[in-house]
C-alpha cells in the first residue's frame, strides 16, 4: 500500500515535469516566432 502511493506519487511528480518540459519548449518556440 505504502510502495503504490510512492510509485504513484512519482508518476505524478514526473508527468509534471514532463508537462513543464513540453510547456517550456511550445512557449520557446512561440516567442521565436
């Protein structure tokens, strides 16, 4: 039970970090435009 709520708060943990990546790229790209 512990081990599920670690593994799913890293899931979550690393949408966001991927999510901010994407955000961060579609922003860059924009202002280059």
């Amino acid at each position: 039970m512990r081990k599920a709520t670690r593994d799913k708060a890293t899931k979550i943990l690393a949408c966001i970090i991927v999510l901010m990546m994407v955000i961060g790229l579609f922003e860059g790209f924009i202002l280059r435009n």
